[in-house]
C-alpha cells in the first residue's frame, strides 16, 4: 500500500502487476511525515547499536523513508525485528517482520488501517495481469536461478501453493481476492492492466495530477506475453483456468482462454 495525502491517492499493490515501475513514478509523492498519517509505525528489535544510533538522532518521530531505511539495515544485517502499523481509531494494527507485508497490503486491511474517512475519500487504483502471465512471471520470479521452461501442472501448483498474497484466508492466491473488500466486491476507484501499463497509469497520473514518466522496472519475466499455450502444457494450461477462474471472470481476461 502506498499512501499520499498530498495527492489524496492510494495504491493497492499487488505483486508481479508492474509494482516496482508504478512505486518508482510515485516515490516523489508518497508522505513521508509518520505525525501527518492515520497510523503509527512502532519497532521491536534486539540491540543493534548501528539502527539505534539512527534513530535516536531524531527529535521527533522518524520519517516513513527514514524507518524503512533502517529497516533494510536490519534485514541486510540478519538481526530479528517486528514492526507494527495501528490505527487507534479502527484499533487495527498490522505485525509483521516481513518488509514485503507493508508494500503489499490487501485492500480490506489498508481499509483498516487507513480509517473509513480517509478511504473513501482517497482515490484508490490498483493493477491485475492476465492470469497465465502472471502465474508464470510469478514461478520465474522465484525461481531466477535458472531459466522458466514450459509451465506443467507441477509448476502451476507451485505458484498456488508458494505465492504470498499476504495472510489471504482462501485456498487459491487470487488477485481478486487480494483487491476485494470485506463483502468481496472490487470497490477501487480504477484497476488497471499490466498489459496497458503505461496507457492507463498515465490515464491515473492524469487523475491525481502527476508528472512523470513510467519506467519499466524489474522485468525479470520480460514483457506481458500474449501466446499462452505455446508457454503451457496443456493440463497446466487448462488448470490455471481453473485455479484463477475468479481472477479470469472479474479482470476481463475470458477472451484469453
């Protein structure tokens, strides 16, 4: 989740749907000021002299660059540490020790921690990916170490099974259920395809008044691929129709089949 309360936007995002590109555009707009959010961001971690000397150079409460900063410290360092988002208003609040957790937020959790208000007053966008790309970026994400063959039914279980779609309570790791509300309906202000990327985030930039160009970051995966049975078997094939039915019927992807 990304928030700015300058340019009164939210982004849901969710993974392998040109998030890295999409952060880099709006990196300049992000608040940053943690006293100016609907939420506080606390730390819990074991001594380490070099994260403490950082932060206690401050006056006031660190800025979200400034903790992130030091998180990535932490991480890179290997030392143990949970970091905690609360709402006192909605009485949410997020634990995690995993820095992914706080980039990618479900939709009905950063409802929680951002508060009604601020929510429904925000614009909200997001983007999706046809499933058999992202299915398959997904397994060539993990698995960098060598070079993606053909998708069987073995790696398409895999992604089901391995992908992290942050604390999701379904048995298929589905992007609809990552950008739906409590009452499972996709209630964001625009979703947007990876396979328009740069089309509709400018018709987004337009929106919210921003300038800037978008960048095509982190293809490990290459661009979106069109020809998706040349890349599956075909019991793959037909099983990821199967498995991400739901993502195919609501994100406009039935032609694909």
């Amino acid at each position: 989740m990304l928030l700015s309360l300058d340019k009164n936007f939210v982004f849901i995002s969710a993974g392998k749907t040109g998030t890295s590109s999409i952060t880099a555009a709006l990196l300049p707009h992000l608040t940053t000021d943690l006293s100016t959010a609907p939420f506080s961001i606390g730390l819990v971690m074991t001594t380490h002299p070099e994260i403490e000397a950082r932060f206690s150079a401050h006056t006031g409460p660190p800025s979200r660059a400034s903790l992130l900063e030091g998180l990535v410290m932490l991480r890179a360092a290997g030392a143990p540490f949970e970091i905690f988002v609360t709402n006192e208003k909605t009485g949410y609040s997020l634990r995690t020790s995993d820095l992914n957790d706080l980039r990618h937020v479900p939709t009905r959790l950063a409802q929680r921690l951002l508060g009604d208000e601020l929510w429904e007053q925000s614009f909200k966008f997001a983007f999706v990916r046809n499933p058999w790309d992202w299915a398959l970026a997904n397994y060539a994400f993990k698995n960098r170490a060598g070079p993606v063959e053909r998708m069987d039914a073995e790696k398409v279980l895999w992604v089901r099974d391995h992908v992290s779609l942050r604390q999701l309570p379904v048995p298929y790791r589905t992007q609809h259920a990552f950008l739906c509300d409590e009452d499972g309906e996709v209630r964001l202000d625009y979703v947007g395809h990876f396979e328009n990327l740069a089309r509709d985030f400018a018709a987004i930039a337009d929106r919210i008044e921003l300038e800037g160009r978008l960048d095509h970051l982190n293809e490990n995966d290459g661009q979106a691929r069109t020809d998706f049975r040349r890349l599956y078997t075909e019991e793959a094939y037909h099983l990821v129709g199967e498995l991400w039915a739901t993502d195919i019927e609501a994100f406009g992807y039935a032609d694909s089949r």
